[in-house]
C-alpha cells in the first residue's frame, strides 16, 4: 500500500496565494516521508480543460524534481453548464472522455469520477479508458455504503466483463462513527447547544451498535448534501419524499427528548448522525481488488494522550480500513484529503486550521497504521 496527497487538501493555502501548485507538490515529495503519490480536482489545479503545452513540460518537470508520481485525477460534471438544457448521458459521456485525454497526457493512472456519476456513463466511455491504459473509478462517499446498488452495480459489470479498468474509490469518510469534533464546535459557535452535539454523538453511537430507532435504507442512497438540504426544509415545512418520512421523523423525536427546547440548528446538529455510512469492513475487505484509489479523508487531527507526535482521527476509523484494505490485498495508493478547513472558516484566518500541518500529521498516522518506515518501505 502507498500513500500521496489529494491537492484538494490545499484549497485554503491556494486560495489564500500561500501555495502554488508546486509549493503544495514541493511539500508532498520533500516533507512528507514515504508519500509520493499526487491526486488533483482537474479545474482546483488547472488551466482546464486544456493547461497547455508549456505547463505540461512543466508539470512533469516538478514530478522529476520532487519525486512525485500522478496517480489519480478528479473529474466533475457540472450537467446545468447550458441554459437551455440538462447535460444528456451523451454529452457527459463527451466530456468525460475529453477529461480522461487530459490526464493520460499529465501522467494520470486513474480518473475518479463522482459518486453521481451514473454507471452507464462509465461503461460508454470504458473503450477510451482501455485505449488510454487508464482505470475509471467511481467514488462511494458518505452516507453512501459499499452495500448498495451503485457499489454493486459497477462489481457485477466487472464480474460480468472481466475488466479491470472499472472500480472504486472509498472515500474514508464511509468509516466515519460519529461527527467529527470541528464540526460540532462550529455549530455551537454558531449558537447550536451542547446537548445538540452530545446527543448527536449518542445517536451515532446507537446507529454504529444497530440501535437505531429508524431504517437507514433511503439515507444512504442519497447525497450528504441533497439529504441535509432534505431534513433542513422537513423541519421547516414537515415535507420530505416519502421513503425519508420514517427516518427523518424519529430523528426529530429524539432530537426533542435528548435536547431543551431545540431550535433549528439543534435539529440540524442531531441530523448529523445519520450522515455517518457505517459501512462493513468485512465488505471492504472483500472488495478491496476492485478499488482503484482511496480518498484518505479527514476533518481533523488531534494527539494522542500520552503520545507526543502520534496523531488520531476521532470520528473516523482508520485503523479498521487499513487493516480491511491490508487483508484485502491492496496495493495501490491512499491519498490523504483533507476537508477540515471549512470548520473554521467562520474565524480569521490565524484562527483557521493548518492545512500543512494537519497533512503532516495525517501522514504520520498513515505511515503508523500501514506500516511503512521514513524511507518509504512497508514494514
């Protein structure tokens, strides 16, 4: 197993002019020890869809000096980009295909599309994928479990097929256990009361155990965004789609039992628990073969009492999804992302998280857990 370094987790130092792109590829192949893979969002590091030759010599000018190696490019689709009408399957599939071109030609082993992506999208481009010698990954991101219908669809195809070009990539946040503490601490300064994020933890907890007093079964076929955005106007209006009028209901009533007179954002700070996939490790074990890369997500990154420079992540487990992954065979890279920084954005900017430093830290618990020693070689 490798380890690298989404740039996504220097959006902050970006947009603040601290880092350019190579000072954030300077930081991956000089400062953290052992990493050397490098993902990227194509429009967050490019002059997209098309960079130029000039920054292509470039680009793999910086890999040769930093020691650096592209692994994965992120790709989205934005189908409300035309005013007359919704990108067809068709024209996804276009751009889709131009994007993987773009990363062929920046070195790019894989490309990781969203986990919106429909599979048709990815199958109808598979021949380009093949032609490029790339892998097509799809991410299954929280509250999305490998359980369901979008994991299973794109195994069974593979299966079916026998390609290797088709696959995954878990983001780790589908082994989150319960929010993580930046967030909560954000809601309370934003006027949430701490019984809101205690009975969010709670809640988290009973649905990690199976005691949960509601079916998850609709929650994790949504979007974390589109299911927020659901239980924010359900609170409102008491109007939801009719497979989440269970969950969302229960939700609401223990909100109000465990927390004084809640107002909105207490219901929202509870809701927070059903963001979390508690997803099967046995089940990523299991699928590890059909994994391409994985997002190493993380919110943030705290010491552990009584061992100065080892670092944990409390509301995700790490050590379960490497051990899962380790067992499963794999081989390929997890590529740290962070997303922290949007917790403390609500603050100046001496108080907002260290991107850098929260990297740092997160590799050292990566190296810790997967076993690889400062020169780069897996114990």
């Amino acid at each position: 197993m490798k380890i690298g370094v989404s740039l996504y987790s220097y959006q902050q130092s970006q947009f603040f002019r601290e880092l350019t792109l190579e000072d954030q590829i300077r930081e991956v192949g000089e400062n953290l020890p052992g990493a050397d893979g490098i993902e990227i969002v194509d429009e967050m590091s490019l002059r997209y869809p098309d960079p130029g030759e000039d920054f292509v010599r470039q680009w793999f000018g910086w890999m040769e000096k930093y020691g650096t190696i592209p692994v994965t490019m992120d790709v989205s689709f934005d189908v409300l980009q035309f005013r007359d009408h919704v990108m067809s399957y068709e024209e996804v599939t276009e751009r889709l295909v131009r994007d993987m071109r773009l990363a062929k030609r920046l070195g790019f082993s894989n490309v990781r599309v969203l986990s919106t992506c429909p599979v048709e999208v990815m199958i109808a481009a598979l021949p380009e994928a093949e032609r490029l010698d790339l892998r097509l990954g799809k991410e299954v991101h929280q509250p999305m479990r490998l359980e369901g219908r979008q994991v299973q669809e794109i195994v069974e195809f593979a299966e079916t097929t026998g390609t290797d070009r088709l696959g995954l990539v878990p983001d780790f946040g589908i082994f989150g256990f319960r929010p993580t503490e930046v967030l909560l601490d954000q809601y309370e300064r934003r006027g949430a009361k701490a019984e809101a994020s205690a009975a969010s933890v709670e809640l988290s907890a009973r649905l990690r155990e199976g005691r949960a007093p509601f079916d998850l079964d609709d929650v994790t076929n949504q979007t974390a965004g589109n299911l927020r955005v659901a239980y924010k106007a359900y609170i409102a209006t008491g109007e939801c789609e009719p497979g989440l009028a269970q969950p969302f209901t229960a939700l609401k009533e223990f909100t109000e039992t465990h927390v004084p007179e809640p107002g909105e954002l207490d219901y929202v700070v509870v809701g927070e628990a059903i963001m979390q996939s508690n997803t099967s490790l046995d089940l990523m074990r299991e699928l590890a073969g059909y994994v391409v890369s994985c997002h190493g997500k993380f919110n943030n990154m705290s010491e552990i009492p009584g061992k100065p420079g080892c670092f944990q992540d409390l509301a995700i487990d790490y050590e379960g999804a490497i051990d899962a992954l380790k067992a499963g065979g794999f081989k390929g890279y997890v590529n740290t992302e962070y997303e922290g920084q949007r917790y403390s954005q609500d603050r100046t900017r001496a108080e907002m998280m260290d991107e850098v430093e929260q990297v740092r830290r997160h590799h050292e618990m990566l190296r810790r857990l997967i076993g690889i020693d400062v020169t780069g070689e897996v114990a």
